[in-house]
C-alpha cells in the first residue's frame, strides 16, 4: 500500500529538516499522494527531493510563495512559464531606477516569417473586393434595406436586391473619384456622368441610400453598449479577413481618423491631423499600409480589458488589444508617445515582441536626461542614453536625440545601436550639413508610416458623402478600406517593370480600365462618337456577354482591327460600343464574334 503524507506533514518534515523518516517501498508503482482536500495529486516524491537538491534552507520561502497559495485556491501549481498575456507585473515606479550607461541590446533570436501568399495581379479586382465579405452579405444587406422599410411603411420602397446594393457601392466609389460638389449633378444634363445614370436612377439611388441598413434595428438589445452595432457585421467581417494576411517583420500601430462632424457621443477632435473631426479608429499595420488589425474607439466601451486598463491604462492596452496576432520573437514593432509607457515596452518583451517608438519623459519615471539647452550648445546630432536597472527584469533604454528639436524614444531592444549620417539644411549657414543619427531614430521613421500611407490613398479618392448619419461614413470607409488594401496589395507584389509602372493618375477617362473594381462587370462603359481606340478591356468585361452591339464610327478613314486573330491587317468602320475597340464585321469574317467569344 502507498505511503501518503499530508501536506502539514510534509512542511514539518521540511522545517525539521527530518527527511531521512520518509520510507517508500521498492514495490510501490503508484504516485505520492496527499490526503486531504488540500492535496496535491500526481507529485511523486523523488521528483520534489531532486527539485530541491537536498538544500533546504530556502523550502520554507519556496513553500509560502508555491504550495500554500495554490492550496487556498485548491488548483494545481503554477507553471514555470506563465502564458502569454498573463505575465505578472512586478515592477513599482519607485523600483525603477535610471542609470547613465550605454543600453546593452538583448540577444535576438527572430522566428521565419509566414509565407507570403502570392497576388495574381492580372485577376478580376471584383474577386479579390469579394474575398473581404461573406458570400451572403450583400444579401443580408438587401434584406436588411428591405426590412427596415417595411418596419417604416415606407409603401413607395421597390424592394431591392443583392445586384443593385453592389451597384450602389461601385456608383458610391466612382463619386469618390470624380468629387462632383453635389451629387444631383451626375444626373443632371450638363454634367452627366453615362457611368453613373445609365446604371441607376437619382431618386433610386438617394432612396436606397437613405435607407441602407447592415442589421435590423429589432435586433438590438436594451442593455447595448457597443455604439457602432449598427455597423459592426461590415466591421467583424473585414478584420477577420485582415487577421488572416501574412504579416511582415516590421508592424506599427497609430490613428485613423474617419472624417465626420455630425452628432455622435464618440466623435473627437484631434489636432493636426487632416481631418481633425472624426471617429478615432486604432489601426495595425504594415510599413507599406496594408492593415492587419483595428479596434473602433467608443470611449468606456472600447473593447478592452479592464484589468489591463487599471495596470497600463488606454494606450497601452490598445497595443496590447492589437498585438494578439502577432507572433512570438518574430516582429518589430513601433508606435508612438501617445501609447508608450514602461510598463508597455516590460510586458512587450515578455510577449516576445521587440517594440520602439518616441515617449513622454514624465510617463518613465522623470529619467535623467540632459536639457533641452545643455544639448543644444553641444550641437546638432547630439545624443545622450540611459538605461533602466531593476532586478529580475529586462532593461529598457532611453535615448535622447537632438535635430531641429529634441525628441526622446524608448525602446526593449534597441536605442543608439549603430550611429549613421543624414544630410539636414542649416538656416544659418544656407547649407546642407552633415548630422549622426541613431539607429533607433532610422528604424521607427522607417516603420511607423504605414498608417499614415493607408490614410493618404484613402483621402485621394475617398467616398463622397454629405450626410448627417455617422452609419453611412462609416459604412463607405470600410469599402473605401478594402479597396486600398486591394491596390496596395496588388502593387506590392506586381513585377516591377516600366509597364506596369506605377503612377497617380493625372487624368479619368471613361476605359475599361475603371479605377472602380465593381462597375468592370456591372455596368456599361460611355462610347462618344468621335473615338479613337483604348487599350484592350479586361476579360471580366470583354466575355460578359452583356451589351456588346457593334457601331459605325463618323470618322473619314477607317481603323485598323483589333482583333488578335485577324491577320491581315484590316480595316473597318466597326467598333464595339462597350469595348471602344474596332472589330472587322462584313461577309468574309466576323471579328466581333470572334473577339467576345472566350476560347
């Protein structure tokens, strides 16, 4: 029969230091086990003896901190390594201490990046918009529409459908590109866009605007805190799909602002940004402006945990909200003062994330850093370095570099590292001087754009909307979202050649080539009369079979055949009104067949 002791037993054996009493028998195959409710089941004694190594005058101090605890709680022990997010925090601001020395950086062990999944850049962009949303959503969309109408008696609603929501959305983003100052005027005789009326009505369209809905309304619960339910499917739906892409090595986390200045609880204002009134959205992101992560601010509602709340406050866990998909000892990652606290870059280096980005001197403990003046005489590219010293802690470094201005950046990782040379105009000498720069200073500004880049495409063609209801600014900038992922993305991975070089656009021409995505396979494309050729359309519209009808131009010489298949080089007055390309089309050969039939 096994021998069993209980736990009392055990600690007074311990404190007595009377192990050698302890008899097993040779025979005994079953673990060692504690009578009691407060027993430990599992824990064979020789593990316990060759864990503590016959020295025992510290077992009492490992017993108190250990056993006794996880007695009270009647749970097993705890593990050696705490899970990720659930690091204890050890350090007090008045155990933090500053030292005046050089930041030793950590030993860096980096993990392989995911496989980067390869663009087909010449497929349809409708497929790649598509990818962001559920197969079913714009019917649910549709439905919603509909519903919300009923529930109104809005008796003069034609009820929609999955087909015409699209048509809405594509209309809504070629708005965005032409910036018409009113939107009647795209129907209107003078300013007629074909692109636009052909494909919807104006009172259809500001119909179906008005009354575009996501959810049923019915839906929503009385005790609702979350402000953006309305719109929080189009939302999910995105940032799940933005989870799922391959993340490169360097990330950065800053705002976005949405641009409204209607009524709404959770509307702030925020100086020096280009759109200073607006809902606030905190972003994840690459250095090349694709998004892989975001959290809508909502003021106390803000989806974060309130724990880590009361230890770090709000943007400190906002990072700590986005930083969930990174993986471990595998990215760099960079933000800003508004974010950075010491307890932030601690719990980041416990995660396995190497973080840097500028800080506010009064959030670190008031470190000793040199005066603004003091750095000033000594000159431009003056640097000074303090690192941290607590016990049992990884080190964060401080360093202070003067430019125009002083700035001041934190890091677990890395601070002066390696000091290279920039070129800055001096004022007083009306000359290019040459100033050191850390490494630290070139990594963040390197990395910390890519929110800002995401920003800058989205408000060069950003949807048109003069509208009091946050829903509908909201509802356009996630497709807004999803259409400059698509371009970024495409860019990225398209073979740098002169052909496919890009370039901003100077000029919109009503071609094939749509900057819109959606309208290549929905809508009819605008043919003046006197024409000359486009480039080729796309194979979306060029086999879809839907308004292709041949015309007789007005011009005095005929135009050669587009068709890769006639041979002989003809000529014809033919041309197709949706293509805007010639196609041969008498009694010996037909072209136009030819050219709209997918082999």
């Amino acid at each position: 029969m096994a021998n069993k002791l209980t736990t009392q037993g055990i600690l007074d054996l311990l404190e007595n230091g009377e192990i050698s009493d302890l008899e097993i028998t040779d025979d005994d195959e079953d673990d060692l086990a504690f009578d009691g409710v407060d027993d430990f089941p599992g824990v064979e004694l020789d593990d316990l003896l060759q864990q503590f190594d016959g020295n025992f005058e510290n077992v009492m101090d490992t017993a108190d901190d250990t056993i006794v605890d996880t007695l009270d709680t009647n749970d097993i022990p705890p593990q050696i390594s705490p899970p990720r997010n659930e690091f204890p925090i050890t350090q007090k601001k008045k155990n933090i201490k500053w030292l005046q020395q050089p930041f030793q950086c950590p030993t860096i062990e980096l993990q392989d990046l995911e496989t980067q999944v390869q663009v087909d850049y010449l497929r349809n962009p409708f497929d790649f918009f598509l990818q962001y949303f559920e197969n079913d959503f714009f019917e649910i969309v549709a439905f919603n529409t509909n519903l919300y109408t009923v529930q109104n008696n809005k008796t003069n609603f034609k009820p929609t459908n999955k087909h015409e929501i699209q048509t809405l959305i594509a209309i809504h983003l070629i708005m965005g590109c032409l910036k018409f100052p009113r939107i009647r005027m795209y129907w209107e005789e003078k300013f007629r866009v074909p692109l636009i009326s052909n494909s919807m009505s104006r009172d259809r369209f500001l119909q179906l605007r008005n009354n575009l809905h996501i959810i049923n309304n019915f839906d929503i619960p009385r005790n609702n805190v979350d402000k953006f339910i309305k719109v929080r499917p189009l939302y999910d739906q995105i940032k799940k799909k933005c989870n799922n892409l391959p993340k490169v090595r360097n990330v950065c986390i800053d705002e976005q602002m949405v641009p409204f200045k209607g009524k709404l609880s959770v509307k702030q204002y925020m100086r020096g940004k280009p759109s200073p009134w607006g809902i606030n959205i905190f972003v994840l992101a690459s250095e090349c402006g694709i998004i892989y992560d975001f959290i809508l601010y909502q003021d106390s509602s803000t989806e974060l945990d309130q724990n880590k709340l009361k230890i770090f406050g709000f943007g400190a866990s906002v990072v700590l909200f986005l930083v969930q998909t990174l993986k471990e000892k595998t990215h760099f990652l960079f933000f800003d003062n508004f974010f950075s606290t010491y307890l932030l870059f601690e719990r980041l280096y416990y995660l396995g994330i190497y973080a840097a980005g500028t800080v506010r001197a009064n959030r670190f403990v008031n470190p000793p850093l040199l005066g603004d003046k003091i750095m000033a005489k000594i000159g431009r590219g003056s640097t000074f370095e303090i690192r941290s010293h607590v016990e049992n802690a990884c080190a964060i470094g401080l360093v202070k570099w003067f430019d125009n201005k002083s700035v001041i950046l934190g890091s677990n990782f890395i601070t002066s590292g390696t000091l290279d040379n920039v070129q800055r105009y001096d004022k007083k000498l009306k000359q290019y001087v040459t100033v050191e720069r850390p490494e630290i200073v070139k990594l963040y500004n390197a990395s910390m754009g890519g929110v800002d880049k995401s920003d800058q495409m989205i408000s060069l063609y950003r949807t048109f909307i003069k509208s009091r209801k946050w829903t509908l600014r909201m509802i356009f900038h996630a497709f807004d979202l999803v259409a400059t992922e698509e371009m970024i993305s495409t860019t990225l991975q398209t073979p740098p050649t002169k052909k496919n070089k890009v370039e901003r656009p100077t000029k919109l021409s009503y071609s094939s080539e749509s900057p819109t995505p959606l309208l290549s396979s929905l809508l009819p494309l605008y043919s003046p009369t006197n024409r000359t050729d486009s480039s080729l359309p796309l194979d979306v519209s060029r086999y879809d079979r839907l308004d292709h009808m041949p015309k007789i131009d007005c011009l005095k010489n005929a135009t050669k055949c587009k068709n890769p298949m006639c041979s002989r080089n003809n000529r014809t007055h033919f041309y197709c009104t949706k293509c805007n390309v010639h196609l041969c089309l008498t009694k010996e050969r037909n072209c136009f067949a030819e050219f709209h039939k997918k082999n």
